[in-house]
C-alpha cells in the first residue's frame, strides 16, 4: 500500500510543482499551492526526495481557481490553471528573481513583468500524436507527462479554436476511411503527428500531417475531404517520419494543397512559416516581445546588429528599419532560406542572413548591437568567448529559460552592465516564462 502523508506546501519547485517538507525530506506535488494543506500519496521515492500526488485538499488557498480546461491535471501541460493569472504572474516574477540570484549571483529588480489581458487561446501552433487508446479507439491528444499515453481532449484552453475543429475532423475523416494511427509498438498504421500553425495576423492555417509513407490509400481522397470540410486551410504538407524515433518531424516531405507555408505578420513586417520553421507561439506576447526589445536596445541609424540565433528573421527584419544593417545567423537551412525570401517580402536591403552553427559563424568585423536568442541550452562556451572577444557595445538577450540566462549573465557580467531584466508571459498557465536583458558594454 501506497503511503500517505499530510503537509504543507511552503514552495515551488522551477517547473511549478507545489514542495512540502516533512522531517527534512522533499516532497514535490503537482498542483498543490503555496499554504494549501494537503492529504498526499507518496508515488515513488528517490534518493533525495519524493514524488506525490494530492489525495485531499485539507486547507484551500484563496488563490485557487476551478481550471477553465477538464483534462488540465491528466494532460501536465498546464501547471497553473488552477491558479489565478494575477498570482501566476507574480509567481512567475518571483521564481526569475530567485533563479537570477542563485545560479547567476544577479540581485537585481526585474523592471516589469508584461502579462496578457486575456490568457487564453493564444497558441498559434499544435503538434499532438495519434493513437489508440486501451479500448483500442482512435485518439488525439497530449502525451501525459513522463509516459506515451495519450490523453485526449475535446478542447484545450489555451490553443486557437481553429486548432480543434481540424483535429476532430481529421479524427472523423480517418475513421469514415478506415485509416489507421501509426503504432509505434508494431510501426504499423498511417498518421502519426498533426501539427497546425495559424497565423494571427491573416488567419492563414498551415496543416502538416506527418505519416510513415507519403503515400497511403485514401490519401487523396482523405486530403480532398479535409479540405472540403475545413476551408480555413490555406496549405496541407505531408511530412515523412518512417523511422521508430520520439522526433517527430521526418526529413521528406510532400505539398499536397496550397503554397506548403503561411504568412503572417509582427509589427508591420511579414514572416513566411513553413513547416520546420521556429516561430514564436504566441502572436500578441510576440509584439509585446520584440517591441521591447527595440525599446531596451536603444537602436540608432548607425548600428550594425547581429541577430543571433535568428529563426526566420523575425528580429532583425523588425530591427532593421531603426540601424544600419543586419546580419543573422541560423542552423536550420529551411528557416534561412525563409529568412531570405522575408527579406524580398518587405523590400529590405539591409539585412544579410547566414545558414551557419553559430559556434562556428567566423565573425570578422565589429557589431555596435547583438541579440541573442538561443534556444532553452543558452550560449554555447565557442559563441560566448566569441561575445566577449568582439566586445559589441550593446548586448539585448532574450531567453526561455531562466536558468541558463543566470548562468550567462554570470560570465557576461565580467564586461558588462546588466541595465534592465524583463519578463515577457508568453505561456501563461504553464511555469515557461520569456526574459528580455539588456546589457550595456
Ligand atoms: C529561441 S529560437 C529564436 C528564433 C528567432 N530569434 C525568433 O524570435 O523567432 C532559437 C533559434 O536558434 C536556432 N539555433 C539553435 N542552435 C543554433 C546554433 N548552434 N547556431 C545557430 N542557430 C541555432 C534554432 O534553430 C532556433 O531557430
């Protein structure tokens, strides 16, 4: 029999798990609140803490909130909706603050923490397998946490509605033609992943259903039907993932309706999305995001930038209307060859983008501006030696994981001052948060 004990929960933990003391030994509870009481049953143990799951609430914080979503706990991927947003928001300000302090020694004010008016339905992009669930029926949904199971959903709170309607009727459409979900115990069946992007701006909808074989029965009939029922679909993109692999995107793929990319737009300039491409998830946190970022960057005519880690462009194209010119740099040769076409799209001569590892971008001439926005791993030692080598004068970084930022900061902050830290709630009821640091040489 499974222990249970009672506690209080005094913390959380960075990836939003409630933390309960009992006799010097760590207890980490999902969704349990800071001074919410609790009857918990211990789940596993490990070598210094264990791992719980709520049996009772004993005592109720005021903070709490009925989630919006019915399969918030099942899912995992909101840690928060059971708290209200004002709370979260200021949970979020707290557990950066901390961060900063501990791993980076940085005990600083964070200025602002911008949040949203209404936090919910803002993601842009969906990715969920599919698959059968124990009575053998066709489902979709999110993997739960640390397990293959799918859990599935009828709605999800914090994606477009676009998203969903899509998602049934694919559902609907594999049932009526007998197309099968890929098992990854046999490696037998069709569909494995969908993924759906739509752009806020210009409500295109990018669909990329990505299969064992580009080729299937019914798979023009299928893409015909799906089209006729969902006419908000600009473009459908089969992608080919043969392989018995947790990656989900395969390297072939195939246009079968539309142009095989969306459009849309970020203050003004307009980005082409294509499959593989990073865009941000979150269209109005974007805007909030890079106009932020223009503002801390104090830019002027006779700056030349890099835009580090540069996605599609989506920076330094905004950027480059306000500096001299702009080089990015970016390791996905799809996302650079968007860049390039973004380039054409808005009538920008002064931006320059490069296919390269950014460890191994050979910089040979100085830059008054760089931005840096590197995925959750932060700087690599290569590009860093290679910051405080060409010493540009402004720095902006602007990071999704807080952990990594503190310990980069650490080593920048051997040349540079820390002007102003931010934080950008570009997933609310998650524990992700977006940070924007300005650094003057
Ligand atoms: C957080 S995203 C930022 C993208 C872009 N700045 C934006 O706002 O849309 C990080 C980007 O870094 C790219 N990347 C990851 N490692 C890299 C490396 N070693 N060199 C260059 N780019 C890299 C990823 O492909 C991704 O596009």
């Amino acid at each position: 029999m499974k222990a249970i004990i009672e506690g209080k929960c005094v913390d959380y933990t960075h990836d939003g798990q409630g933390v309960v003391k009992i006799n010097n030994r760590v207890v980490f509870v999902p969704s349990l609140l800071i001074g919410e009481v609790a009857e918990i049953e211990i789940l596993y143990r490990k070598k210094d803490f264990d791992v719980g799951k709520i049996k009772k609430i004993i005592k109720f914080s005021e903070d709490r909130i009925t989630p919006k979503c019915q399969c918030a706990t099942a899912c995992g991927g909101c840690s928060f909706q059971n708290l209200n947003y004002k709370k979260q928001l200021e949970l979020k300000y707290n557990l950066a603050k901390e961060t900063l302090k501990r791993i980076g020694g940085i005990d600083l004010p964070i200025t602002k923490i911008y949040g949203m008016d209404e936090p919910y339905y803002y993601r842009n992009k969906i990715q969920v397998p599919f698959g059968y669930d124990k009575q053998k029926r066709l489902v979709y949904g999110f993997y739960k946490f640390k397990s293959h199971d799918i859990v599935p959903f009828k709605e999800c709170v914090i994606q477009d509605k676009v998203h969903i309607n899509i998602l049934s009727t694919i559902k609907k459409l594999m049932f009526d033609m007998n197309i099968k979900a890929y098992n990854e115990d046999d490696g037998s069946g069709v569909l494995r992943h969908c993924l759906i992007r739509v752009a806020k701006k210009t409500n295109q909808v990018m669909v990329v259903l990505v299969v064992k074989s580009l080729n299937f029965p019914s798979k023009n009939n299928f893409i015909k039907a799906l089209i006729n029922e969902c006419n908000e679909i600009n473009t459908i993109v089969l992608n080919e993932n043969p392989r018995k692999t947790n990656v989900i995107l395969g390297n072939k793929e195939k246009i079968v309706f539309g142009k095989g990319y969306i459009i849309d737009e970020l203050l003004g300039i307009k980005f082409k999305i294509s499959s593989k491409s990073f865009y941000q998830v979150n269209h109005s946190q974007c805007e909030v995001l890079y106009d932020l970022a223009l503002k801390e960057a104090n830019v002027n005519s006779n700056d030349v930038m890099l835009d580090a880690y540069c996605g599609i462009g989506s920076i330094g194209l905004i950027f480059s209307k306000f500096v001299k010119c702009v080089d990015g740099v970016e390791i996905i040769p799809k996302a650079i060859k968007d860049a390039k076409e973004n380039i054409k799209l808005n009538n920008i001569t002064n931006a320059h983008y490069f296919c390269s590892d950014i460890n191994n971008f050979v910089i040979n001439k100085h830059y008054d501006l760089m931005i840096i926005d590197p995925p959750r791993k932060g700087i690599d030692d290569k590009f860093m030696n290679s910051i405080l080598k060409l010493k540009p004068t402004k720095v902006v970084y602007i990071s999704c994981n807080v952990s990594t930022l503190a310990r980069d900061l650490k080593i920048l902050s051997k040349l540079y001052k820390i002007k102003s830290i931010n934080l950008v709630d570009m997933f609310p009821h998650t524990f992700h948060i977006e940070s924007v640091v300005s650094l003057s040489l």
